[in-house]
C-alpha cells in the first residue's frame, strides 16, 4: 500500500465486489471490537523504562494471549478488527496469518508504537510504510485500517489524517474525543465521520474511540484500562447508552496483555503499575459480559452500514479547535 492507484475524488468504502456503500441506513447499529496487537512492553505507560532496542530481550507473550482473545471471540462467535503493531508482524507472522485465518480483519497500529505527534509527517510515513508491508506479506491481505498507538493523533497531529489516506487508508481510529494528559480532542465529533483532506482532493473516515455525554462532558466508553478499573456497570450501561439510546455506532477497545495476568511485573511510575496492572484478572471476564449483551462486529464492516456524517457539515466551519476538516499540509515531497 503506497498511494492511491488512480487520481480523482476518493471511491467510498466498498466491500468486495459488490460495492455496498456504508451509509446505508435502516440496519441497527452495531459495536465495533477492536484488538490493539501489542505486547506488555511496547505500551506508552512503560515507554521510557523499556528501550525500543531492547524489545528483543523480553519474553515475547503475545501470541499466547491473542490466542486466548482469538479462542474468547470463537465462543461468542464474534469477528473483530486487529490493529497489528508491525513489530509484531515480523516477529511473529504466524499470529498474523492465524488472526486472518480465523476470520477476523487487520489493520495497522503502527511499527514501532511511537505517538504521532512526536513525529514529523515523514517519519510517520515511513514508519507506516513499514509496518504496511509487513502486516500485509504476513496476512496476505490490503489493509484498510490504522490506529494509531495510545490515539496520538490530536490537535497537533490532526495532519497524521493526510498521510493516512495518501498512503492508501481508508479509516483511521486514533481519535479520543476526551480530555486526557495523553491524548484526546474533545471537541471532536463523536461518531465516525468522513474528513476531506489534502484541500479535497481526498477523504478518511476517522471512527473516534467511544464517548458517553453527560453533563456537558464526554466520559470515555469501555475499552483499555477503563473497562479494567470502571465497574463492569458502567461499561455496560455506557455502551447500552451509544447503541440504544443514541442509536450510533460504538467502539470497544483491549489489548492481549490485557489477558495475560502471569505477565512479567515491569518497574515503572507508580501510575504507569497502576494503570498497566490493575483489573488484570478480571479483564477477560468483563469482555465476555460485553461480547454477551451487544452485537460484535469487525470496525470495518460497522463503517459499512453505519451512517457517516461529513466533517464539517457542508455549509458550516468546523467545530472549535478541531479544524479537522483541513489539517494543515505536511511537508512532504512525494
Ligand atoms: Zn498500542
């Protein structure tokens, strides 16, 4: 995946070859469940005690704990997205072709886990290109979506949207519309919508992790460490208030690691262990309540049938501060 084929307005998002549109309306809409494929000591919150040298001396637990999510998504017969890290793909191209195998759709959650806006858009492309090529010898199989690691692209990285569609991708999910030390718009919209960028000449539909509104903030939904400390009700009836009341699209996030209580302990900020560790061992319990009580579907074929709102609505400049309509144009030579 190295750019667009052909110039000219971007093509929608077509499944296979009968080219079914993902605005169609009337369908109920569905969660989309997404797995981040990475190991315990790629995450941010051990960043800087784990040299991205020194990966290759940990014990790699990852193909044990995707196999166990892979077992868990069978028994409840649900198909979901995997956001691959491209590290992960060299090391361990079997999981990847498993995943793929089993019936479950890829993506690309970057090569080297860095967050977006500590790169220059060149390095963001190159890193990409990386991990493209090689989650995609591994799973035989174009990739449609990214996500970027620990939803880097922000304000300041709204331009990482650009890159994304030059280089071929179709959705993004990297945007957390909450305030948070890491990451997060909060003025972003909610729910997925299509961005024009390169002055129109493309778009990228950005699916943004799950919010609930209530009084006047945006709380996050269930995923990550937040479907691990929140109680399991609060998940539940986050998810119930997406789906059912507001009757949009939702998205749930974890990661393998999070099923792997026996992993190796790492030294780090107390708030780092904190958020790593706590809820370990429930963690797997918690995402078979979730995967009983909604439908499950991969994030890519949720996009097909859920309504997709242009950003910004035609007529109207974007929502304060977000300007994500026209992220200002990377320095990038082609
Ligand atoms: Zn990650």
């Amino acid at each position: 995946m190295t750019g667009p084929e052909a110039p000219g307005p971007p093509a929608p998002l077509q499944r296979g070859a009968e080219g079914v549109r993902y605005d169609g309306m009337g369908e109920p809409p569905r969660c989309a469940m997404t797995v981040d494929v990475e190991d315990y000591f790629h995450v941010e919150a051990f960043a800087r005690v784990v040299r991205r040298e020194d990966w290759d001396r940990y014990p790699l637990r990852v193909e044990e704990s995707t196999r166990r999510l892979l077992d868990l998504l069978d028994r409840h017969a649900v198909k979901a997205t995997f956001f691959v890290l491209g590290w992960i793909a060299r090391k361990a191209p079997r999981l990847v072709a498993e995943i793929r195998r089993r019936g479950h759709e890829l993506g690309c959650h970057s090569f080297w886990h860095r967050l977006v806006y500590t790169l220059s858009p060149e390095e963001l492309r190159s890193d990409l290109r990386e991990a493209t090529r090689t989650i995609e010898d591994a799973g035989q199989v174009k990739l449609r979506g990214h996500r970027a690691p620990s939803f880097s692209v922000t304000e300041k990285s709204l331009w990482a949207l650009e890159v994304l569609a030059e280089e071929g991708y179709e959705y993004d999910s990297s945007v957390f519309p909450i305030r948070h030390d890491v990451y997060g718009i909060p003025a972003f919209p909610r729910f997925p919508v299509r961005l024009e960028v390169g002055g129109g000449a493309r778009s990228i539909v950005e699916f943004p992790a799950s919010t609930v509104r209530l009084l006047g903030a945006n709380l996050p939904g269930p995923g990550g460490g937040y479907l691990r400390i929140l109680p399991l009700r609060y998940s539940l009836w986050a998810l119930r208030r997406i789906v059912e009341t507001e009757e949009r699209p939702a998205a749930v996030y974890v990661h393998p690691w999070e099923l792997d209580p026996g992993q190796p302990r790492l030294r780090g900020p107390l708030a780092s262990r904190l958020r790593h560790y706590t809820g370990l061992s429930r963690a797997e319990g918690r995402l078979e309540r979730l995967l009983s009580a909604f439908p499950f579907a991969p994030m890519g074929e949720v996009l097909l049938t859920a309504h997709i709102e242009a950003h910004p609505p035609s007529g109207r400049s974007p929502a304060a501060g977000t300007e994500a309509s026209a992220p200002s144009r990377p320095g990038t030579g082609s």
